[in-house]
C-alpha cells in the first residue's frame, strides 16, 4: 500500500467519527459476526485518530496482532500480561494487554488503572463477549457500567468489541454503535459498514462500502465519490511512461495490477454493466491522455449516445492542441452540432463493408506517418446495434482487424456488454477482460482475465485532470 493511500484512508475515517470523538462521548460498539472487520476497524480508528490507547485482547499475542497488522506498529507498543504498567503509556504509543488467560475483576483493574494513567485515549476491548463469559449477566452489567464511568470520568473513550448483535444492554448504554455485515455477489464479499448510532453527531450516509486491503479499514462515502471535471484549474495529463513493449493504461495502480501495463499486440474486453457513464469516461480518458501525451497515436470509434463534443471535453483540456490535432482520430456515427471545435473528426455510415474501408485508409495512414501502432478504442455496442442483421459480417470484419492489431503491435479496447450478441466473441478474442459495474453506489473495477481481483473505483478531483484509484475488495 502507498503511503499516500494509507493517510488518505485515515482521513476519510477521521471524517466520519472525528466529530464523535470531538463530543466527548465515551463508548463505542463495533458488533458484527467473526472476520466481518471489528478489530481492523478499532485499530485503524486507533491509528486514524492519533490518539493513545490500550488495546486488550482475549484473542492473539502482540506478535500474532502485529503479523495481521504490520503497519499497527507506530501505534502499538507489547507490553506482557504480568508486567505491564499503564504508567508507561506514552504520549506516542499505545500499549497492548493479552488478556487471554486472565479473569474479568483482572479486566476490571486494567482498565480503571488505564484510563487514570491514559487521559484522553482510546480503550479497546476485543472481545468483550469473551473478557466477560465467566461471569452473571447481572456482574456483567455492573461491569460494564463501572468500566463506562471510569473511562467517563478520565476523558477516554471505550471501544467494545462484540460478536452478539442482539446485545441489547450494550447497545443501549453505549453512545455509538457501528454494525459490520457482508454480503456475496458476483462471487465476491462486499462488505459493509453500518452506522446504528453516533450520538450527538449527523449521519448523512449510514451504509457505507469498506475493504480490508492491506489489513487496514478503508471506507467509501458514495456521497463523496464524485466525479468533479477540472475546468478553470485543469492541467496536463502527467503520463506515466511506458515500459518496452507495453503500453501504459494511464493509472499507475492498474499498471502495477497488469503486470506493467497493456503489451502492445493485446486487445482488452471493457465490459460495461450498470455503472455512472463518468467512470467509464474517465477509466477511456486515462488511457487515452497518457497515450496521446506520450506522443504515441489514438483511434477512437465512438457510439451513437457519446457526442463528439461530450469525448473532447474529456481530452482537450488535459493535453496540448498540437497532441489532440497530430495524434488523434476519432469516427462519430452522426453530424457535429457545430463547427468550433479544433479537430474534424471522420464520419462513418451503417454500411459495414464501407466503415472497414474508411477505417483502414486512416488506420495506413496513421502507422504509415508516425511509425507507431495506434491505441484503438471500439465501441461495440452501437456497431452490433446498428448492424443486427449482419452480426456474421460484423463479426469476420472483427476478426481481420484483429489479426492486423496484433501483427502490427497495436492495442485495441473493445467496448461491449454481456446481454449483447458479439459479447461472447469479444470474451473468447480478448486477452484482458476488465469490467465496470455498480454496487450499492460504487462503481467497481473487476479484472475477470487474467484474475486479479475487484477493486473499488475512486474518482480523484485533486490531480487537475481525469484520474481515479483502486482500493482492492478483500
């Protein structure tokens, strides 16, 4: 994981409880089954927050916590059972307390002698089902409410973790309760985080998407994921250079995921399922941008529902006149609503056989006046919809441009969806087949070939130009 990852990750989580923790309010409760994310969510408040803590476990030693959590050592400090003293706890570091063979009036001590020691730190208790098994429900409840009042009273905030949901009497006293669930679709676990109760404090979104990625909490806010283009501040695309013999898909995540980028002669499947048209543009605007600004050319067939001027807006800001005129080509299926644009785009018909033909003299003209293969992106979807009647046509028109592709080292991204005729065509032609779809209000990036997993996708307004990054799903 990226440093600038992890801190942007703690920052989206200091967000949402920072005006909790601000109040005061002295009780926590993370509840949810076992491997849903509770102790990864505490630890990485712990780590979010910047606060000292005491972190006492029934569950694993300080070496078994910190092989899950590596980065959980500027935070975490071992300490053993028998000899520690909460009057170490620094200013810097928390402390670790195995609890796992001790009693509940031991948990008891430890937590009054913390929280005087502490002052305005964090206490996790994980689990608190476990620390206080042995005991009646009513000792239990006297418990609870003396740990509550002590933490109360030194200013320090008590984080209980419980796998019961239906403890009520938890529920009841604490100040907040967060709920974590997952569920299985597509053949993979989305996980989410449910806000129950944050008192004191406005819930504008109380579902939100997290991951697991890297053994740290990291959470989406839907409502944050925008899609901002830059105008007045817009900037040059950086691109990210490609390596020999690959060509660079504009995001320095995906390149790293794709083993190097895209080798050139490959042709990509961009499948294309219920998802904001914005995150397929800026995912197009990427590759396209980080192609043209490596002074490599583009061609893009467009469809009938994407206007010439709403593609360019995506590109020109971000790359320079010369590059935009020099380097690109782009084929509409329709008029220009106007004449102010820099860059005449070529018209294509419905007539297959004379597409192909128009296609292949700007295509020898492209290769024959930069000496470079071309990035060719091809919608699909409109081509099959315009042409239904001649799907078979269609279809060997395809598979000669592709055997040229990949004689002549291009690559070619094939737009298309599943419901669609030429879909399967495009599965058994393609040798990456990445697809876009939308869950619970975040788009998600699946790489289905090779496999490399399911990513959600994050919009960045912060660079000046189209840009977006992957946080995987684990």
């Amino acid at each position: 994981m990226q440093i600038e990852e992890l801190l942007d990750s703690r920052r989206r989580l200091a967000e949402i409880f920072q005006p909790f923790f601000t109040l005061r309010s002295n009780s926590l409760l993370i509840k949810g089954l076992p491997g849903t994310g509770k102790t990864t969510l505490a630890l990485s408040l712990l780590s979010s927050m910047g606060v000292k803590g005491l972190y006492i476990s029934t569950r694993v030693s300080y070496t078994d916590l910190i092989n899950q959590f590596p980065w959980a050592k500027d935070v975490l400090a071992e300490e053993s059972v028998v000899s520690i003293n909460p009057s170490d706890v620094s200013s810097k570091v928390s402390i670790v307390s195995d609890l796992r063979l001790a009693s509940a009036l031991t948990l008891l001590e430890k937590v009054m002698n913390a929280s005087i020691h502490l002052k305005d730190g964090l206490i996790i208790l994980d689990s608190f089902d476990a620390l206080t098994k042995e005991i009646s429900s009513e000792e239990r409840s006297k418990m609870l409410k003396s740990i509550i009042a002590i933490a109360d009273a030194n200013n320090n905030i008590i984080v209980f973790i419980s796998e019961r949901p239906d403890d009520l009497e938890l529920g009841y006293i604490c100040d907040g309760i967060i709920s974590l669930s997952y569920t299985i679709k597509n053949g993979f676990k989305l996980r989410k985080m449910s806000i129950e109760k944050l008192r004191g404090v406005r819930i504008d979104c109380p579902v939100l998407p997290f991951s697991l990625d890297c053994s740290f909490f990291h959470v989406i806010n839907p409502l944050q994921n925008r899609c901002v283009l830059p105008t007045d501040d817009s900037r040059l695309f950086e691109p990210h250079k490609s390596m020999e013999g690959y060509i660079s898909t504009g995001n320095k995540q995906l390149d790293a995921i794709l083993d190097n980028g895209v080798k050139q002669g490959s042709v990509i499947l961009l499948e294309v399922g219920d998802v904001n048209r914005q995150v397929l543009a800026y995912f197009l605007a990427c590759i396209v941008l980080n192609t043209l600004r490596s002074k490599r050319p583009a061609i893009t067939i467009s469809s009938s529902e994407r206007p010439y001027k709403s593609i360019l807006r995506y590109l020109q800001a971000f790359c320079t006149r010369e590059e935009i005129n020099d380097y690109y080509t782009l084929f509409i299926f329709e008029k220009r609503d106007g004449k102010d644009e820099p860059y005449l785009a070529n018209e294509l018909t419905d007539d297959i056989v004379e597409n192909e033909r128009i296609f292949m003299s700007k295509y020898e003209e492209v290769m024959s006046r930069y000496g470079k293969s071309p990035l060719i992106t091809y919608d699909l979807r409109w081509r099959e919809m315009s042409a239904s009647d001649r799907l078979g046509e269609l279809i060997s028109k395809l598979i000669s441009g592709i055997r040229m592709i990949r004689s002549n080292g291009c690559v070619e991204i094939i737009i298309n969806a599943a419901h669609m005729k030429s879909y399967e065509f495009s599965k058994q032609a393609a040798d990456i087949h990445i697809k876009l779809v939308e869950e619970d209000g975040i788009p998600l990036l699946v790489i289905k070939r090779p496999y490399k997993g399911i990513y959600m996708f994050l919009f960045d307004n912060s660079k000046g130009y189209p840009y977006y990054r992957l946080i995987q799903m684990v």
